[in-house]
C-alpha cells in the first residue's frame, strides 16, 4: 500500500527518529528525500553568503537523511534540493512524485505552554496536502505495525480515514480497534458501519465505545495500539484549520499517527 515515501528534511537531525521509524515500518517502499532552501523567510536578507550557507546545509541534511536510510537497509533513495516556500513545495513535490505518504517530525516542546505547537510548515502541509502525513513526536520503537487504532467521530471529516484506516489494516494484516468518544448512543452506530466496511475486506474490527475527554481517551488508548490513523479536514468559512483534538494527538501521542485529510482533491 505505501510504495513511495517522501521525507523533508531540514538538516537539524531532529527528523532522524523520522527517518528510522519510517525505514523500519515501510521496508519495501521507495524514499524521496528532499531539503527545502526557504528563500522566501520573512525578516531574512538573502545574500550570497547566506544562500550559500543554506543550500550547503540543504544538501548535508539530504546525505545525513540517506547515510540512515542505508544504515536501516534501504537502497532506494531519490533526493533533491529545492527552493522555496517548504510546505508549498513540499506537497507539490510529494503530487509531482505521486508519492504514498509523507512523513514529518512534529516540533514540541511538551515542558512549555507552548506544549501543542507543531511547527508552522508541519502545520501548513497538514492543512493543504491531499496526501496522508504521517507524524511521530518522539522516538517509537513499536515495530513492526500490529496494532492500529482509528478514532472517529463519525462525521465526514473521518469518513476517509476510516476507509484508508481499512485498507492499510487489511493490506498489512495488522489488528483494527476502531474508537468513538461519545456522550450518546449514536457511537453505537458509528462503529457498527466501521464494522460493516471492514467486512468487505474479511477484516475483524475491535468496537470500543468511550465516555469522556475525547484527548485523554485517544491517548490513553493510543499505548495500546502501535499506531494512530485519524481524519483531518476542520473548516471555518474559508479556511482550513487543525482541531485542538488533531493538535492533541499529533503533540502527545506516543505513537505515530497518520493523518488523512478529507478531501483527496485540493
């Protein structure tokens, strides 16, 4: 299911939990590496110097990203540097490429009141990319991929995701608990359907039906699973934004997670 991966790189190494993570739990899938000269920075004056500077570290960042990726077994790489604004010209790449998957570092700092900040180019490539990202927020070494948990709310917004959640489950013969946070009887439903979907597949399902905080819930059902596929797709008249509850996860989670926006096209 995942064939091509596309991992951006900045050259701070703090991708390199990324890195790894994705070349063990995606071993047979083609890696695109890229590193993105921002010569659009507000505030900096781009100067020979500095230009140069910048696509020295663009490339030194590419080498380091592709020194792991051999170290963990990988041999397929295709790597570029390319300038511009990161999160545009990340998913213009990632389009270009028809790639599976993308996969980042989220930036917290979980000992600051700045706790869910994930870093303005995470955020804007979650926003706008029809592609599925995944996001890991520290280091996890739950591998190989067993456990999946899906938390949906039942609405249009997860509608996707729980189809991709199915697939992913079905193609990788990995265990599906699909959760709902609910304070009425409508989560029976909702899980029922997940239930229904997945059968056409011969994938069994594990229903589990939840009261309360919907962050403390997924969480906390998060360290029994391996990793997390959700939807994304939140809309305020024109503009697209990241829920609290997707900022929660994406900051918090001990796992991986995968998020799969709601519209393929965009």
């Amino acid at each position: 299911m995942i064939k091509k991966i596309l991992i951006p790189t900045d050259g701070y190494g703090l991708e390199e939990h990324v890195i790894r993570y994705s070349a063990k739990a995606f071993s047979l899938a083609e890696f695109y590496v890229i590193s993105v000269v921002n010569t659009y920075e507000t505030g900096v004056n781009m100067n020979d110097l500095l230009y140069k500077e910048m696509k020295t570290c663009a490339r030194n960042a590419i080498e380091r990203a592709e020194e792991i990726l051999r170290e963990e077994g990988i041999n397929n790489i295709k790597s570029s540097v390319i300038e511009g604004v990161p999160s545009k010209k990340i998913i213009k790449y990632a389009k270009k490429h028809d790639v599976d998957l993308i996969a980042m570092r989220v930036y917290s700092r979980k000992d600051t009141a700045s706790a869910q900040r994930i870093g303005s180019t995470l955020r804007n490539v979650l926003i706008k990319s029809p592609i599925p990202v995944l996001t890991l927020a520290k280091e996890c070494k739950k591998l190989p991929i067993r456990k999946i948990l899906l938390p949906t709310d039942g609405t249009k917004v997860s509608e996707r995701a729980k189809n991709y959640a199915i697939v992913f489950a079905s193609s990788y013969k990995t265990e599906l608990e699909v959760l709902h946070v609910s304070q009425s009887k409508r989560g029976i439903d909702i899980l029922n359907n997940a239930e229904w979907k997945a059968s056409f597949l011969k994938l069994e399902v594990k229903k589990s039906l939840e009261y309360g905080d919907v962050e403390e819930k997924i969480l906390e059902y998060a360290n029994k699973n391996d990793l997390i596929i959700m939807g994304l797709g939140k809309k305020i008249l024109f503009w697209h934004i990241i829920g609290h509850i997707a900022r929660a996860i994406i900051t918090h989670s001990p796992v991986p997670v995968i998020l799969v926006h709601s519209y393929k096209k965009r």
